[in-house]
C-alpha cells in the first residue's frame, strides 16, 4: 500500500466515524444553519416598536394628537400612560419601558408660541435604543387641518431629550455589564458540561456508581465549585469594568449578588444537563457552542431586543443570558432592586430547578 492509499484509508476512516458521531455530524449542519437564520433574521439594527409611556399633564386635544404621531412612526409603541413624571421614572428604572414622553400642562400655549411640544425621557443605558428615540427629537408635528409639517418644529427641537444612566452615551457602559452574562454563559456551561463527561472518560463512573451518592447529591456537589469560579469571574470584569472604562455600580451589592447567583445557578444546570446528554467532552463543547451563538446574538448583549421579529423574541426568551442581561443592567446601570426585577429572578430559579430535576433524572437513568 503506497501513501496516497494509506491517506485515502485514513480519510474514509475519519468520514465513517463522523457519520456514526450524530451530535457532531448534526452540528456539522445545524450550527451554519442557525447562524444564517440568526443574522439573516434575527439580527436588525433598525430599532423599531420600543416600548415607552406617555405622561399627558395637559389634557388637552392637541397632546391626543402627537401621541397618535408619536405612535404612527413606528419607532416607539405606547404601553402604558403614567399620571406623573415620578411614576413613569420608577418605571424605566425597573425596566417596564424605555422611555416616556412627558406633555407639559400648558402644552396649547407653547405650541402656539412654537416652543418645544415636551420632553422624552430615555433609558440611555443602551445607546441603539437611545440613538432611536433622539432621532424623535425633531419630528415633525402636524396638529391642525392646513397646517403644514414641521410648523412647530422649524424654529428649534420639536421634544427635548433627557439620557438617564449614560447621558455621554458611552458605549462601554452598555457592554460592560452584558459582557458578564456572556461570559459567565461560556465558562458556566462548558465547565459543567464535561463534569459527568470526565468521569466516564477517566473511568471513574463505574466507582460513583458503587458509592451510596444520591444523583441529587451528586449534582449539588459538582456544581458547587464553580458558583465560586462564576463570583470571581464576574468580580473581575465589573471590577476591571469600573477602574478602566468608569463604569460604577449604580445599584446595591445585595442585589447584584441574588442576580448573580440566580444566573450562575441557570447556567450551571443547564452544563450540567448536557453533560447527562453529550458521549465525549468534545460533543460536550460542541452542544455549549450551540447554546452560546444564540445567547450572544438573541440576548440583548449586541443587537436591541426590540430590534429582533417576534419569533426572535420567543427564542431569546428561553435563553437564561436574556434575563440576566435585563437584570445586570438594572441593578448595574439603573439602580434598580430586585424585588422590582422579580419576573426574571424568578424565571431564572425556576429555570435552575428545572434543569437541576432533568439532569438528576437522566443520570438516574444512566444508572440502571
């Protein structure tokens, strides 16, 4: 057998234990799949429906009408109507809306004097959402039939702007907390996720299976060495995060702590659950690149939520970076607590729970 035949022997070799490999050979096909369908879709700089408020102190007619072209740009979707500037504040704080457009109480007499018609208020902690609404700065009012665009707005702004939490619009204060969920989303699940993986490797399956370890026990106890590995990741880039980029810490510790922990716990299950699934370390690695694209383009770290179709939306939803992103953010830029942020604190325990109950069925399984 010369060489060329020897590689040939090789190669068929190498195709044919690819073939019986499912988990690799699906990743071979599903992972340029969803990344064309992710960018190709998914992923839409053009900001369009945010959701904000409207606090009319007037009551007039005229503040009825710019609502309605408000809403007509399509840029901004009105969710909710506040009686004052203070609630509506408490809400972008807590992450209900992202801004609100406040219509002063003499709103009548400014428009005929062609002064400004109000004041946006925004969540500037993300600068595409933030750049959206400032492009409504100067938009063109029409309030009476034969008045002509812009007739209250060709003198100056038609809405002033006001940008709480990043008024500089500085786009390391965005990053900087999201790049912890995608981080902690990366380590987490891939250390977890040869955990059971290793053991079966090295041989060592056969002697837990003999020990009188409950899978449950089991499960706790290798998850716990990485909580500690998820606290001193996480204090590293915040850490880093304020002494390079001035990033500081708007909310309380104690927050930022049950946040961090309710993720990390996410994130450890859900390694843990495809440690249960994957047959070597590397279907492993390969299942944690799976979980990683999305959380990386689906989540919010990069490209606006509301940018995202609807579908999008759905997918990102059941991503545990999604709601953790929402929640560093809070707490991180907005000073926001967590019992304002409770949906997605709990939705991350229960998600932790969920996976933790999966993944202990399953190596009960692997048992018998």
């Amino acid at each position: 057998m010369n060489s060329g035949q020897r590689i040939v022997a090789v190669a068929g070799k190498e195709l044919r234990q690819l073939s019986r490999d499912s988990v690799t050979f699906g990743m071979v096909v599903m992972i340029p799949l969803i990344q064309l369908l992710l960018f190709g879709y998914a992923i839409n700089t053009m900001v369009r429906d945010i959701p904000v408020a409207i606090v009319d102190l007037s009551g007039s007619v005229a503040a009825r009408v710019i609502a309605e072209q408000v809403r007509v740009t399509q840029v901004v979707e009105i969710v909710a109507t506040y009686n004052t500037p203070a609630e509506a504040e408490a809400a972008i704080i807590a992450g209900d809306i992202r801004a609100t457009l406040v219509l002063p109480h003499d709103l009548p007499q400014r428009l005929a004097g062609g002064e400004t018609a109000g004041q946006w208020l925004v969540d500037g902690s993300d600068t595409m959402v933030g750049s959206a609404l400032l492009a409504l700065r100067s938009m063109p009012l029409k309030l009476e039939a034969g008045t002509p665009p812009g007739a209250y707005s060709a003198r100056h702004p038609t809405f002033e702007v006001a940008l709480f939490f990043n008024p500089e619009r500085r786009s390391e204060v965005n990053v900087v907390p999201g790049l912890t969920a995608i981080i902690l989303t990366m380590t987490m699940i891939l250390f977890t996720s040869a955990a059971l993986v290793r053991e079966r490797e090295q041989g060592n399956m056969e002697l837990l299976i003999t020990t009188p370890i409950h899978p449950l026990e089991l499960m706790i106890g290798k998850l716990i060495p990485y909580v500690f590995v998820g606290i001193v990741q996480i204090t590293i880039i915040l850490g880093l995060g304020r002494l390079i980029f001035d990033v500081p810490l708007h909310g309380r510790f104690i927050d930022l702590a049950i946040i961090t922990l309710a993720f990390i716990g996410a994130s450890l299950t859900l390694g843990l659950l495809i440690s249960t699934l994957a047959r070597t370390q590397m279907q492993a690695m390969q299942m944690t690149v799976f979980i990683l694209l999305p959380s990386i383009l689906l989540s919010g770290f990069m490209f606006p939520y509301d940018a995202m179709p609807t579908l999008a939306q759905y997918i990102s939803e059941l991503l545990p970076a999604t709601h953790f992103i929402r929640l560093i953010r809070g707490v991180y830029l907005r000073g926001a607590q967590a019992s304002q942020l409770l949906p997605d604190i709990l939705w991350l325990l229960g998600f932790t729970a969920l996976m933790l109950v999966i993944a202990t069925k399953r190596f009960r399984k692997t048992l018998d």
